[in-house]
C-alpha cells in the first residue's frame, strides 16, 4: 500500500465557481477527481472533456478522471492527450479492458479499471497487471452524496491481497461516502486511494478536510 491519496469530487463543488473551487483544494488534496458521466451509463449528466481542458489550465494538481460512459473506447484517450495524470473507465461499459489500459498509457496516463457496486471483482483480478488503479465503487455509481455501503470493502480486500500475492504496484480506490466516518474502515480494507466529494466541498475549509481526511487513513494503514 501507497501513501494514502486523498482526491476531492468536484461532483460536490459549486458548478458556478469551479475553477475557484480547483484553487481551494490545491494547496492539500493530492489528486483532483472529475466525475464524467454521460446520462447513458449512469443517469446522470456531468462535464465532459472542453471542461476538462479548461480546469488542467488553471491547476497543477493530477487529475484522476472516472468516466461513467458508455464505448470508453472512443473518448478515455482524449483525455489522456488533454494531460489527465489517470483516466478509469467501467470494466462493465468496455469489452476490451487490457487494449484500452495500453493505449491509455501510451498516450502517458495511468490506466484505471472501475468495479461498480454490483459487479463481482473476481473476474477482472488477473487484468489488474495492466492496471494502475482498481477504483472500487462502495456506492451505486451515477449520483453524489450516497451512504457509503461497507460490504463493497470485501471486494477492496479480496483485490489488495491478489495485489500483494503478485507484487503490483496498484492503488485501490475507494468512490462513494467517503468521509471522516468511513475512511478509516476503506483504509483498514486496503485502500490507499480515497475520493471525497461532500466531505470536502461542504467543509466550511476544504483544504483543511483534505488534510484531515488524509491523516485519517495514514493511521488506519498503520493500524491495520
């Protein structure tokens, strides 16, 4: 397990200020997480790539990008190209998983494989080679501010221990009602990669929820 990576969702953050609401995380968090939902995957409807360009302008944090969409074939490269740090996409919306990994990093991202809430792990365990990031989804994907359901850190155990019984460097991510209340459970889990929507945007100081977030789940892994 990695230093543990705290990413606030700017799914959270006022949609008005968004570059304001970059600018508030940059001094702590150490990903920003962009939510990109298509309303066909998920029924919900986000930002798309022009946004995203326009956010990596005004910010040096990397962007760990999670597309919700359908064929993440035909758009996951564009946003590697437009200099995202790691673009995931849904095992469940690609049936070429390892091509895409590739070329994702070819075009110089890391490549993440997303785990949706009722979608068993087992069958994508030996894929995670050609992985940077397993995100594992502890909500149903499609909506912020969901409870977050502990029985999906089964799935968060059973992938860190395939990990560590074949070496990989892998971070496992956790997205969904992670906040002071949780995150040391997903980081007892094996976790070391935390998205934090809610629990960072409706601080009355973000910055300071980043961090606190983070020490949280350093003393979990220390722990556990």
């Amino acid at each position: 397990m990695g230093t543990p990576i705290v990413a606030p969702s700017i799914l959270a953050a006022d949609f008005a200020r968004l570059a304001d609401e970059v600018r508030a995380v940059e001094s702590s968090a150490d990903w920003l997480h962009v939510d990109v939902m298509d309303n066909h995957f998920v029924p919900n409807l986000t930002i798309g790539l022009p946004v995203v360009q326009s956010l990596l302008a005004v910010s040096s944090l990397p962007f760990d990008v999670h597309l919700m969409i359908t064929d993440p074939r035909r758009w996951a490269p564009a946003y590697a190209d437009a200099g995202a740090y790691n673009v995931t996409f849904h095992a469940e919306a690609c049936d070429a998983p390892v091509a895409l990994a590739k070329e994702l990093r070819s075009a110089g991202a890391k490549a993440g494989l997303a785990i949706d809430r009722d979608t068993p792990i087992e069958p994508y365990l030996d894929l995670l080679p050609s992985f940077d990031t397993l995100l594992i989804m502890t909500i149903k994907a499609g909506f912020g501010g969901q409870r977050f359901l502990p029985e999906m850190l089964d799935k968060v155990r059973t992938a860190r221990r395939h990990a560590a019984s074949g070496h990989l460097e892998l971070r496992i991510e956790v997205d969904g009602g992670i906040a002071a209340d949780t995150i040391e459970q997903a980081a007892a889990a094996g976790a070391d990669a935390f998205v934090a929507g809610t629990a960072v945007y409706g601080a009355a100081d973000p910055a300071a929820a980043v961090t606190e977030l983070r020490r949280l789940a350093a003393r979990a892994s220390v722990t556990a």
